[in-house]
C-alpha cells in the first residue's frame, strides 16, 4: 500500500509538468521579463493582497477602494502579457479545483451517507 503522502508528493509532481503548469510559468516569465508590465502586475497583487486582508481582517471595504481595485483590474487586463498571465492562471485554477473535489469525494460521500441514516 503506498503512502499518502507520495501520492500527494506525486500529484505536485504531475502538476508542474502538466502543461497548464507550464504555460502559466512561460505567461509569468513574460510579465516579469517587461519592466512595466512587472510593475503594473505588481501594483495588481498588492492591491489585491491589501483587500484580502481588510476582509480577513473584518475592516469594511470602501467605494474608493473598491473603484480603484476596479481601475487597476481594467489597466492589467488591457496589457497582453498580464491578460494572457491570468487567463493561463485561470486555467491552472480549473484544474487545481477539479482536483480538489476529487479528493475530497471520500469525505462528501462519507457524510453523504450520515445524512441519508
């Protein structure tokens, strides 16, 4: 019987040769290698990274952060590079979800069944 833990170990595995992986990671090296699309790729995370915390943090968001969040999503979805990057970091999302829900099938069909008793 193998251990979890190498099939985990496996899985990571097969994710960074899987072509989403790869893809994502050429998209990447793109943004970083064009200085201004790294800053404004940059100026994205932060923003991003900011309001995360607000909300983990259970601080309001206000309308001038969400209008500016709004702008700075519009200004890197217009640069090809950063637009081709989230797309390519969409896809590896879909895949990481889908795997995801496959291994948490044991646990949705264990309490699947309590719930049937």
């Amino acid at each position: 019987m193998s251990n979890i833990y190498d099939n985990a170990h496996e899985l990571e595995k097969a994710i960074r040769n899987s072509e989403e992986f790869n893809e994502l990671k050429e998209a990447f090296e793109a943004v970083m290698s064009d200085e201004s699309a790294r800053e404004m790729f940059e100026n994205f995370r932060d923003t991003q990274l900011e309001l995360q915390e607000k909300q983990m943090q259970g601080e309001e968001i206000t309308e001038e952060e969400v209008e500016s969040a709004r702008q700075v999503v519009e200004v890197v979805q217009q640069h090809k590079d950063i637009s081709n990057l989230m797309d390519k970091e969409q896809r590896l999302n879909l895949v990481i979800n889908d795997i995801s829900r496959i291994i948490t099938k044991p646990l949705e069909d264990l309490y699947g069944e309590s719930e049937k008793q």
